[in-house]
C-alpha cells in the first residue's frame, strides 16, 4: 500500500508543478497570441503609421499577417516590430514574447548557450536576442512595461500568481 499512494503523491506534486509554467507558455506558442500581445504593448490605443503618425487609420493586410498598411499615407507597410530592435529578426514573434515571459516575468538569468540550446538557435542569435531585449528596454521602457503588465495578467487568468 506505502509503493501505491506514494508514487500518486509524488506524480500530483510534480504534475502541479509543472503545469503552472506550461500554461502561459502554451499560451504563447501561438504567433497570433503572441503577435497580438505584443501589439497591444506597444499601439494601446490602435496601431500608429511610423512614416506619418497616422492614428486609426491602418488596416490589416489578408494577404500577411501581422502586416498593417496605412491608409493615410498609402506608403507604408509596417508589423508590430517594424522600427524596434526586434524588426528584420527571423525568429517568430512568438520566440520573443516567451524569451522576454522567461527572462523578465519568470526571472531566469540565461547566458547566452542556455538560450542557444533553449530555443534551438545559433549562439551568436542567442547573444543577439539578450542584447536585443535589453535594449527594447532602455530604447522603449513604456512598451516592455505594457508587456510585462499584460503577461502578468495572463498568467493571473491562466491560475498563476
């Protein structure tokens, strides 16, 4: 009888354990989730054209998404990290919202092979990607603010504190 309920005991405690991380992480898996986490950091109030400052007048692109295009100007075609350090990455947005979820809400100080070896990227990237997320926040501290406001609040809905 000890070996049974042990072992449900032990399977309960690591299965709570592991779940609390697991389900904003899940959350964050999708590039639309992600993508519009992000957007609602840096544009609160609607997206903003970067070439005329254009407010309320974008419209999604069908064709891509994630690409706005303005219909003030009808020049410019921007995405949410368009003029950040995070424009012209090649990760998905949704490696950076967990990268910064990790690294800022969890509190994980990662060198730059724990990174490298995390995400399934080149070390130099893994270097890039510390670098860049901390210039984000000294180049737009409101921005990563929001951002980690508005992860904080999910993981308060997902049962997390």
């Amino acid at each position: 009888m000890v070996h049974e309920a042990y072992p449900e005991r032990h399977f309960s405690r690591n299965e709570h354990r592991s779940e609390r991380p697991r389900a904003v992480a899940d959350m964050l898996e999708s590039e639309e989730m992600s993508r519009a986490l992000l957007e609602r950091a840096r544009w609160p109030e609607g997206p903003v054209c970067p070439s005329c400052g254009a407010k309320n007048a974008a419209s999604r692109l069908s064709t891509r998404p994630g690409l706005w295009t303005c219909k003030a100007c009808r020049r410019c075609q921007y995405s949410v990290t368009s003029g950040t350090h995070l424009h012209r990455s090649r990760l998905p947005v949704s490696v950076w919202v967990k990268f910064y979820h990790l690294t800022h809400i969890a509190n994980r100080t990662l060198t730059a092979s724990q990174v490298s070896r995390r995400y399934n990227v080149a070390y130099l990237t893994a270097k890039s990607m510390l670098r860049r997320i901390e210039a984000m926040k000294t180049d737009r501290p409101e921005m990563m603010e929001r951002l980690e406001t508005l992860l904080r609040d999910l993981e308060k809905e997902a049962g997390q504190c």
